[in-house]
C-alpha cells in the first residue's frame, strides 16, 4: 500500500518566480543542467566535510558522484547525487515554503532585463529545472531520516510523499525531470556532453552519464549438420573459413557509464599551459557568472608554506556586493585539492569581498574546523599573501586605462572602504583612487597624476566634498584657488568623506579640505599685509553680524579664500564638514547623541571687496541698531547655509524672506488680494520699500 501524499503550498515569491519561468521565453534553457550539478556538487561537498570528522557518514554511500541519467521511454532525465540528502524539514523548507532573499532579487533583475542564467548568483538554482520539466519529482535521503518524494507540478502546491516505490537510494538526492514536448534534445547524450563540458567541466566530483552503446557481437547460426562427416579437410584455413561462415552478427544494445570531467583542477596546471578560454570557463563554473572575468592573478607560494590560488576580477559589482547578511567573501578553500568551505572570513579583508577564487592549501589539517581556523598561523599567512597578489592584480589592471574604468566603476567603493579599513596598505590602495577635479571635470584623475600637475609653490593636495559634481564644481570654496591655478579635487560619492579622513596624506603632502577652517594658503607679504588691513577695517562688521546671528555661527572672520561670492560658511578642522553632516543625517539609525558634539562649529568668513560686504559695512558705521542690517545679514547667512552645502533649519521663514524680495522688486503690494477680515494695511508708498526690509523677518 503506497503511503499518502502531504500537500504544502509555495510561497507566494517562489510561486511568482515559477510562473515567470514557465510562462516566458528564454533561449539558454540549458543552464538548467549546470545549476541542478552545482546544487548536487554543494551537497557531495556538505556530505564530505561531515565525514572528515565522522567518517560513518559515509557507510551509507562510499563512493562520491553525481550521475545523469536520460530515459527517452519515458521521457525523463534524473540527476543523482551521492551528497548529503534532505530530511522531510528541508524538503519543506528549501523547495518552497521559506523564500530565500535572492528570489525578490532575481525576479527584479529579470524584469529590469536580467538573462536567466543568473539565477545561480540569487540562490534559486533549483527552480530553473522548470525551465525544461513540467512536473518534477525529487526523491531523497538523508542519513537522519527516512526517504521521500518531492513532487510538483509548480501549480502552486507540491507535495511530499515517505517513497515507497522506487529501490532505496541508499544516501543522497536524485532529481527526475519529466521534460516538455519541446525539450526532448536534453535527452540526447551529444547534448548532455556539450552542456557539461561547458558549465561544470571543474566541478571536484565525477559526473558520470549513463550512454546506451550498440556492439555488434557473433553468434553462432545454427545450421544443419553436414551429410559428409566423414569428409576429409585437408588444410586448417579451409577449417577456419567454415567456421566464419557459421556466424551472424548481431546488434546488442548495452548501458555503460561514461565520466564527463576527466579535467583535473586547473589551479594544480602550469600557468602558462592554461588559455585565455580555460579561466573563462572556470571562473564561471566556480561563480555562476554568465560573462567573462576581467582579470586573473593565478600564483603559487612556496617554502615555510605552500599553497595554489586562483584570484579573478568580476566585469560588474553583484546587486548585493553591501548587504549585511550577504557571505563575505568568494574565495574557496581546499586543503590538497578537497573542498572545505567556502565563508572562510579570515581569508580575505571584507573590503575585497568582490574578489573570486580558489585557495588550495597544502599545509592545513583536513579536519579543521571553523574555531580552529580563526586561531591558525597559516590562515594569517595566506591571508597576507591573497592581498599582497590582489594589489599587483589592480596595478596589473590600471595598465589599461579601459578596463580600469569598467573596474573603478563596478569596485571603486571597496577600494575607498580599503582605505578607511586597512591601514597596512593604505598607501598602495591610494594610488587606485581616481576623481574629478577642477581641471579634469570629464576624466577622473589619480593622486599621482594630481601631484605632477601642482604649481612649485603649492604644498598641499586640495579637496572639496560635496553631494554631486554639479553642485561642487562652482561652489564658492573654489574661487581663490581657480584664480591661483591651484587644482582642487571634488570628491562627491559618500564613502570618499570616510575614506580621506583616514588617508590624511599622499607621497607626502598633506590632503586638506577646502571647507574647513585654517586653510592656508601661499600668499606674497604684501597679499599677507593687505589682507591685515582689510580684517582691521570689518572689525566692527564682523562683531555685529556674530551679535546677529548669536551661536548660530562660533566666529565671523575676513576671508581668504573666496574673490566673488559675499560670504561662506567653513566648519571646524577636526569636526565634520557640511556633507559629512548632511551624510550622518540621513543614516536610518544614527546616533543623535553624536551629532551633538561632531557637527562642526560654523565660521562665517566675510569678502571684504565685495559690494554687499562694503554696502553693509557703510550701514553698520551709521547706524548698528539699523533693522535693515539685521535682516540682510540672516538673509546672507541663510544664503551662505546653502552654498556652503549645509541645510536649511527653517526653510519657511527664507521662502518667506525671498518672496518678501520679490515682491518689492516686482513693486507688488503684498496685502493687496487679502480678503477684507485682513486688519493689517500694507504699506502703500513706495518709498516704504527700503524700509521694507525690516519686516521681512
């Protein structure tokens, strides 16, 4: 009696993702193949690490391989592994009822144009089987538990049965794809062959496929037997040609099992004997990538310590290269050529976790576990030498100006977090680093190139930082230094803020911000003894508009760094700067507490040769107590906020100030449209314009 069926429903995101496989048309269907090997390559290599400590495991199954296995009877193809099994929680679980984080991903990425064969990289491998299949069965066993049967239709449910029927698997998990109308030709051997040797030609188990051979064999005809027995023969090839004539051939039909990855790890092979082609397919066996890599750094270390590696540079940044809870890194470790795990943390610095590869090991135990391996000398070694290879690896890439560009796009964020993280190679990492500058607004341009264009008499490498490129590039930070010829450097992607508060310095020369305070510029004794004079003369102004503006500003000082614009704000030296602010605001869980005692003190620097500043000073000298004063000095204020990159704390009462302006220049009278309830009268004459400003606050 068979044993009844459990019905359990998909998971609404798995149910979307399964009827955008089978109701769309893809042409590479055949990843198919290469992701359901991946998936019974990740379980042989689960069940292998198991059995390193408890080499029972194993009783079960010895021998470690995956097996294919077309039937075009019944117009099925089963791929067996000998891995680890699922018990009936993971059935549940993995095929359907838990959403893993890459299926929302992936669904987006498709819709966004995305091609199918990514589908390895979001970790839904599994459901590409539907791409072929209508109906798939999978029947497993896991040493833990009894075996079952997995079955759906992908109609929204699946169900799961204890298998009664099929011959016991022993350990391990066999797919059955009952395949399409239209999907007969993965049957054929010719096209398994193909489909291997392209995806999975690496992977570190056999792949075995079951080939049907016709032999033609002798038989014997059964013939009458000669009248003439007793007829002499007198020669032995008149025997042997009687005996030929005595036999027919005949097909016979019989099944052998072929290997299809005879390859040996191709980080075990002679760098030199390995073309271009052969790390291509490699690093997509090993990655799930469906484009090429855009660079390769294959070393071995030898002497106290030898290991192999594989290091390669994808084209693009993954969707999820920051996520929190993403793996940290891709890089492989094998201990003599056996997989031992693959989020191996202490192998590679988190800032290179883009970086993909293999490290084979000859020196580690096989045993080891992941407590072990933190405390492990080795590890720390391999470590260096991975980071070591993966800064010759850049350099190697920054020799073409083309894919460096393609590089610094995809990866240039973890080369800056690099900096902020990894102080050891700061300096190396520095030389990587390219931005636009005031003198390159379409190339971006590196340190080294900076240095080579400063004037003699400039010491220091000058940055301004802000939120985008147009908003710096004409800020008012600028204006002394353009006039100077000095080259200032904008940088506008968030992380550069973290990354030159580290940096400090280049080959040098000390990186200073043109928005803080103490900016120290080279100038002649006489532009020195002008400058005196000009602070002496606004003395007056300046202690008016600090009575003015009260602690919104900690000083109000002569400027030495703007030419045209009337005046801006600079932050403290060590505090943050206006964008660093404007970036730790928008931070979802930030600490306030902090921004207390980090958000710089502002100084309002004032021009002392601009009409506005000269004009306010000559009202001051009149009269200090003159309203009008008072108002022009918080609208220059508020004006000089948003120059300067910071944001407005009432951006109402500007509006209003603004509007207020404009309805003066425009000669209109406010009040004139307010209903008759209105008590106010609006000035009406229009010499109460000049007085108008007084109202404005």
């Amino acid at each position: 009696m068979s044993a009844q069926p459990e019905t359990f429903g998909f998971q609404a995101e798995i149910s979307q993702l399964l009827d955008l496989i089978i109701n769309t048309f893809y042409s590479n269907k055949s990843i198919f193949l290469r992701e359901l090997i991946s998936n019974g390559s990740d379980a042989l290599d689960k069940i292998r690490y198991q059995s390193l400590t408890d080499p029972s495991q194993l009783d079960t199954e010895k021998e470690l391989y995956i097996l294919i296995r077309p039937d075009k009877e019944n117009k099925t193809l089963s791929i067996r592994d000998t891995g680890i099994g699922m018990t009936k929680a993971d059935l549940v679980n993995n095929l359907g009822t838990i959403a893993k984080s890459g299926t929302k991903a992936f669904m987006e990425a498709l819709s966004a144009g995305g091609d199918v064969s990514m589908i390895g990289q979001f970790g839904v491998g599994f459901y590409s089987a539907y791409l072929v299949a209508e109906r798939v069965q999978v029947i497993t066993k896991h040493n833990d538990d009894e075996q079952y049967i997995w079955e759906s239709a992908a109609g929204g449910t699946f169900t799961i049965t204890p298998d009664t029927v099929n011959p016991p698997l022993g350990r391990g998990t066999e797919l059955r794809l009952f395949l399409k109308e239209d999907q007969l030709e993965y049957l054929e051997e010719k096209k398994i062959k193909e489909i291997v040797k392209k995806h999975s030609e690496f992977i570190s188990y056999p792949i075995k496929l079951v080939v049907t051979k016709e032999k033609e064999v002798e038989e014997e005809e059964e013939e009458e037997e000669s009248a003439d027995k007793d007829a002499k023969i007198e020669e032995v090839e008149d025997e042997e040609e009687k005996k030929e004539k005595k036999t027919k051939k005949v097909k016979q039909v019989t099944q052998e099992q072929e290997e299809l990855n005879k390859t040996k790890p191709i980080w075990t092979r002679n760098p030199s004997d390995i073309t271009t082609e052969e790390y291509g397919s490699f690093y997509k066996s090993l990655t799930n990538d469906w484009e090429d890599h855009l660079a390769v750094k294959h070393f071995s270390v030898e002497g106290q310590l030898e290991f192999k590696a594989i290091l390669f540079v994808p084209k693009r940044a993954p969707f999820d290269l920051f996520e929190s809870k993403k793996k940290r890194n891709n890089i492989k470790l094998y201990v003599r050529r056996v997989f031992i795990m693959d989020d191996c943390e202490d192998l590679i610095p988190e800032y290179l976790n883009f970086v993909k590869g293999i490290v084979d090991s000859e020196d580690l135990p096989l045993n080891i576990s992941r407590e072990t391996l933190q405390q492990n000398k080795i590890l720390k070694v391999i470590r260096k030498n991975i980071v070591k290879k993966c800064m010759d690896l850049f350099t190697e890439i920054a020799e073409d100006k083309d894919n460096f560009q393609k590089f610094y796009e995809a990866f240039g964020k973890n080369l800056k977090l690099g900096i902020h993280e990894d102080a050891q190679n700061r300096s190396k990492l520095a030389e990587f680093l390219r931005f636009h500058s005031t003198k390159a607004l379409e190339e971006q341009t590196s340190l080294k190139d900076y240095i080579t264009r400063m004037p003699e008499i400039q010491k220091s490498i000058y940055y301004l930082t802000g939120e985008s490129l147009t908003s710096v590039r004409d800020s008012p930070f600028l204006e002394v230094l353009k006039k100077k010829g000095f080259e200032v450097l904008l940088l506008v992607d968030p992380i550069d803020e973290y990354a030159v508060t580290q940096l400090k310095e280049f080959e040098g020369r000390k990186l200073v911000c043109v928005s803080k305070e103490g900016l120290e510029l080279e100038e002649t004794d006489e532009e020195k003894k002008s400058r005196e004079e000009e602070a002496a003369q606004l003395e007056d102004l300046c202690k008016t508009i600090k009575d003015t503006l009260g602690d919104k500003v900690e000083k109000v000082v002569v400027s030495n760094r703007i030419t045209d614009s009337p005046c801006v704000l600079v932050t403290g030296q060590f505090g943050w700067s206006s964008n660093m602010e404007r970036i730790m605001k928008a931070q979802a869980l930030r600490d306030s507490s902090m921004s207390s005692y980090m958000a710089s003190k502002k100084t309002l620097e004032l021009n002392p040769r601009n009409p506005i500043i000269r004009e306010l000073k000559k009202k001051v000298t009149e009269d200090k107590a003159d309203k009008s004063v008072r108002d022009l000095t918080i609208l220059l204020f508020e004006t000089a906020l948003l120059t300067s990159g910071f944001v407005l704390d009432e951006p109402t009462n500007f509006a209003k100030r603004i509007h207020r302006m404009i309805s003066l220049g425009l000669d209109v009278d406010e009040e004139e449209d307010v209903e008759p309830a209105a008590t106010e009268s609006a000035p009406a004459t229009e010499g109460a314009s000049a007085s108008a400003m007084e109202e404005i606050d």
